[in-house]
C-alpha cells in the first residue's frame, strides 16, 4: 500500500517583487478565462488537470533528467490549483462575471419566467465583453491574494483549506461589491425551509417586471434532501479514502468529482455534485489514521465515510443559508470544504489527529 504524502501546494507564497507581479497578472489572466468560458466549465477543467497531475504524481515523470512529482509542484498545483484553472481565480473570477453580468444589458441571456435568477447561471459562458472579462480578472486577482494571506495564518494557526474558503469569501464579497442582498429573504419558515420550491411557489423577478421565478432556489433540485445528501455523502466519502490508502494522492477524488460535473453543464440529469464529499473523505482518512495499512486500513475507510458524510451536509446547510435565497452564486461545495478541514484543523491541535492534515495554499 501507499502512505499518503500529504504535500502543501504554495503557488504564490515566498515570492516578492516582479515575481509576485508575475503571478498576480496570470491570476487577472486566469480570472478573465474563467468568466469568458464559464465558472462551471473552467472547474471541470480544473477536474482534468488535478487528475493530470495526481496521475503523473504517481508515475514519477522525469524531467530534464531529473524525476519530478508534479502532482505537487507542476500540473496540480500550478494548473489545477493555480492561476489557470484554481478554483480561487477562475471559478470565483466566472461567479462574480456571472454576477456583474446578470446587471447589464445584453451581457447575458434575460431571466425566463419560473427561471433562476441569472445572476446563479454559473454555466453560462460569457464571451469576450471586454467588462466582463474585466470583472473576471480582478477577481481571480482577489482570489489569489486572498489565499495568499490566508495561506499565512494558516501556517502559525488552525489549518483549514484556504482555497475552499476564498471561493466562499470572494462570492459574498461579488454580492457586496454589485449590490446584491447578502443573504437575501427567506421563503417559507424560514433558511433551511425547502418547502416553497417543492409546492412550486413563485414570487416576482427583480424590477417589477412580471417574469416570475421560484420563491426558493435550490443549489440542485435533484440533490437538496437530507436522506439523499447523507447517502451520497457516505458513498463519495468512502471513494475518497479508498484513493488516498491505495495511491497516497489527496486529490484523486476530488479530480474525478470536478471532472464528473461536465456532464452536469452537459445537461445530463442528476449529476450528484461530490467533491465536497471526497476531499474530506480523503482528508480524513489521512488524518485520523497514522499508517492506513493492515487493519487500520478499514479505520481510514470509515473516517473516510463520515467525514464524506459531514461535507455533504455542511455543504448542503450553506446552499440553504446562502444560496437559495439569494440571486448569485455562492459555492456550497466550498463552504463544506472548508468548514470540515477547519473542523480537522482543530482536532489538530487538540491532539487527535495523527498525523498533519494537507491544506492547498
């Protein structure tokens, strides 16, 4: 079996000067593409790259005469976790294009009636609308500042994953920036209620126009109940450690499961959305277990499990508090992401774990 390596990814730390400027106008660059070809489909491809990455990672690629594990140093952490394709930058940098577009004119597609706000349509690709792009960019700039600094206090504090929190952070702060509610107004009894989606009630668009649009809007309508949320939770968990005792990679599943959502932007019906299921169940079996070989490898399996379980349905209570109500995107994934690394973070210090927990700088 394969200890896992839990390697830290540090794409823009420890650099001053040209060097930092360097890296800050890719992350425009990277912000910029995300919003020209979508959030969703520039995270699909960060899918591809992470699985790139690991899978070189594991072959040992020699370089220049030299080996190279790129799965921490190349293709993972400098495409799939960096200006190209992070999910910090490119993601982030397409939700809040997403979000500056749904305001002007001609930048998007106009609401249809019973539609989401357009604001959320993070699958939409939004050209070359110089504007847009802008808004991309500086965003992706944010992003990658943001996990910078963060990436900081993690080093002297409690661990948690950075990047996961910056794409949360960065979508609250698009809603600030181009006056959109914060959280916005609750349907229902109140920010966990379902139940106007699922009697199909509907409530006036924006502007006092009379398109009409769902009172609640649910992240996905095929996946939102708890039951279900916890079931997917425990298989896509359960994945997630079994990849990291067999291959040591941290990020294999959480490659397949951003690669798996290009069917979702495909329209296949019910893609479930898992790689806020699988890195913490990867993260846990890590982290919990000091040596997953031998019997202890069913321990690290079931961590595995329950820390898939926790991500689905902390993920699952963010969509209900801030994006059903609410008229942008913000990435329930990350918020489930980065509340249970926080959560392993803590256990850390409190001496539980048994081994550092990796977090992507």
């Amino acid at each position: 079996m394969v200890d896992p390596v839990l390697l830290q990814i540090d794409v823009l730390g420890g650099r001053t000067g040209a060097e930092f400027a360097y890296w800050l106008i890719a992350a425009f660059a990277g912000g910029a593409f995300g919003a020209a070809i979508g959030a969703l489909p520039a995270f699909c491809f960060t899918g591809f790259a992470v699985i790139a990455g690991e899978a070189a990672n594991l072959v040992s690629v020699v370089t220049e005469g030299s080996a190279v594990e790129l799965g921490s140093s190349g293709i993972t952490g400098l495409v799939g976790f960096g200006p190209v394709f992070g999910p910090h930058i490119a993601f982030a940098g397409g939700a809040a294009a997403a979000a500056y577009a749904a305001k002007k004119e001609g930048a998007m597609p106009p609401q249809e009636d019973g539609g989401y706000h357009p604001g959320k349509d993070i699958a939409y690709a939004l050209g070359t609308r110089p504007d847009v792009l802008a808004v991309g960019g500086a965003f992706g700039i944010f992003g990658a500042l943001c996990n910078v600094l963060l990436s900081n206090l993690v080093a002297t504090a409690v661990a948690f994953d950075t990047i996961a929190f910056t794409v949360f952070f960065s979508a609250l702060v698009h809603r600030v920036v181009f006056g959109y509610s914060l959280f916005g107004s609750p349907g229902g009894s109140g920010y966990f209620d379902m139940t106007p989606f699922e009697n199909g009630e509907e409530v006036a668009a924006d502007g006092g126009s009379e398109v009409m649009r769902p009172a609640v809007e649910p992240w996905l309508p095929h996946q939102y109940k708890w039951g279900n949320v916890a079931m997917i939770g425990l298989v896509a968990g359960l994945l997630g450690g079994f990849l990291v005792i067999t291959t040591g990679s941290m990020f294999l599943g959480f490659g397949i499961s951003a690669a798996s959502l290009t069917f979702l932007n495909l329209g296949v019906e019910k893609i479930p959305v898992t790689h806020h299921m699988t890195l913490p169940g990867s993260a846990g079996a890590a982290a919990f277990v000091a040596d997953p070989t031998g019997t202890s490898q069913l321990v690290a399996l079931v961590m595995g499990g329950v820390f898939g379980i926790a991500g689905a349905l902390i993920g699952e209570a963010g969509q209900r508090v801030f994006y059903a109500h609410g008229d942008t995107h913000v990435d329930p994934p990350a918020f489930g992401i980065f509340v249970t690394t926080l959560i392993i973070g803590i256990l850390g210090v409190a001496g539980v774990t048994q081994r550092a927990l990796f977090v992507p700088f």
